[in-house]
C-alpha cells in the first residue's frame, strides 16, 4: 500500500488527523479516499496480527481483574500495547477477535474491518460465502452495508435493501418481514448448532406442533 505521503504534497498525516493545503485539488481529494480505505482495514488487522503474534512471548494466565477477557492473547502483551498504542482495551480486544476469526486466506481488501468483523463468528466455510457474497453485491452496483450484511447473516439469506428500508408503519398494517427473517435466522442458528442431529423425537414433535400456526397461515393463502 502506498504512504500517504506519496499521494500529494499537499496533505501531511499526522496522528492526529490530516493537515491538509488550502490549495488540494478537487483531484488530488478524491485520489485519497482508496487509500485511506486501505489504511483503515489495514490498521485493524495489522493490529490485531501484532497482538496475536504475542500470544509466543508471555505465558497464558490472567491478571486480576482480566479473568472476563474473551481473548486469547496473554494479557501481559495486552498490557504492553496499552503503553505502545495508546488505544483503549476495548478496541485492541476487538482487532485481536476479528484477526484471530478471520483468516488472512478469507479477508477481502474490498470490505471494511467492520464487514470482517460481521462474519467473524462464523465457521470459515461460511465466512467465504458471505464474503464473496458481499463482494458480488458491490460488483453488481448493490451496496452491502456491514448493517445489511449483519441482518442478512442473521436471516440466512441477503436481504434486498428495500427490506431494510421498509418501515412497518407506512403501510397502515403490521408488516410481517420482520417476523420471517427472525425466525429462519433462529432457524439457521439451531440447524448449525446440531439441534437437528440432538433432538428427540419428542422435541421435534413438540417443535412441530409450535410451528403448527405458520402452516396454517400458509394453507389460508
């Protein structure tokens, strides 16, 4: 990626934001939005890496008061980019997750870190699919905001911008999207979590027997 510095002149990256000449050209401002977008992915990972590649220079055992850390990187190395970075724990705990989740094999330089770090919890298998998803709604002049992409995963399915957009209350009645998107993302969590592989016949009669209601919505129509 190149510097900043190699954009124009005109601009001087500072810690604490751009200092920027009065005389920047129309041009030369829109020749800085990519690479700014490839700085701030690669902040987050580059970080997170770091973290994670520090996990080999300290033993694994919680401080006082860290037992609640969900990561996984020795917390004398959190200690330490707390001093080098200056960045809050909050936002170091977040790029270790997401660069631990997500392999560098599965990142897309056309994606936010947030974008990464929708599909983080996912196995890589899925992971792929979303991304490529995503990258394929960009392509086709559809924009996957991470809110969208968040819901879609959610729902099991991409949803159209025009679901996300619809609002229950224009139409004058109770809009039923909603409710459907719930329930199959409900769905697809128990199916990847094995509940089909678990359940007794008695749960799966039961479950039947809760769902009873949507068949027969159907069967009205």
């Amino acid at each position: 990626m190149n510097s900043l510095e190699t954009i124009t002149p005109k601009a001087n990256f500072t810690p604490l934001g751009l200092e920027i000449a009065d005389d920047l050209t129309v041009e030369e401002w829109n020749e800085f939005a990519p690479h700014l977008g490839d700085a701030a992915l690669a902040l987050g990972f580059a970080i997170g890496d770091w973290l994670i590649f520090g996990e080999r220079f300290a033993p694994q055992r919680p401080l006082p008061g860290f037992e609640h850390m969900p990561a996984k990187v020795p917390h004398e190395r959190y200690e330490a980019a707390l001093l080098a970075t200056r960045l809050d724990i909050t936002t170091l705990q977040n790029f270790a997750y997401v660069a631990r989740n997500v392999p560098r094999s599965v990142r897309h330089e056309l994606l936010s870190f947030e974008h990464h770090r929708a599909v983080a919890r996912l196995d890589e298998t899925d992971q792929r699919q979303w991304i490529a998803t995503t990258v394929a709604e960009h392509d086709a002049g559809r924009r996957m905001s991470v809110r969208r992409l968040r819901r879609s995963i959610e729902s099991g399915r991409v949803l159209g911008i025009e679901e996300l957009q619809a609002d229950p209350a224009d139409a004058g009645i109770l809009n039923h999207i909603p409710f459907v998107n719930r329930l199959v993302g409900w769905w697809g969590r128990m199916r990847a979590e094995g509940w089909l592989k678990t359940a007794t016949r008695e749960q799966r009669a039961a479950l039947k027997r809760d769902l009873q209601p949507i068949i027969d919505i159907t069967n009205e129509l």
